[in-house]
C-alpha cells in the first residue's frame, strides 16, 4: 500500500512539471512568433510608400491589352 501511494505521487508530481513546462514552452513560443511577424516599417515609409502607389496608379496608360 505505502509503495502504491509513494508512486502515484512520484507520478502526479512528474506529470505536473510536465504541464507547467509545457504552457511555459508554448508561451515563449506565441512571444516568439509574434515577434518574428511583427511589422518594423515605421508609419513615414508607409505613408511615403502610399503616395506613391497612388501616383503610380493615377497614371493614365497609353496601351491597351485586348483580349480574345
């Protein structure tokens, strides 16, 4: 009976380091990939980058692609 009880609670006792360790893997993980995800362009080269894709659109082609 005391060796039952002694194993089990060896056995509890692995398997909640083994969950702790893994929400703590899996939260270092989300900060990791977020991190690699996350956008470094500051807001002056979007708003630059936006005008001139808006200049680059506005202009009028003299070409015209028909299709068949």
């Amino acid at each position: 009976m005391y060796f039952g009880e002694t194993n089990a609670r060896y056995v509890q006792k692995w398997a909640l380091y083994q969950i702790l360790t893994m929400i703590i893997c899996s939260i270092i993980q989300v900060f990791t990939i977020r991190r690699l995800f996350k956008s470094t362009i500051s807001k002056k080269t979007t708003s630059s980058y936006k005008k001139s894709n808006q200049d680059f659109h506005s202009q009028r082609s003299d070409y015209v692609i028909m299709a068949n």
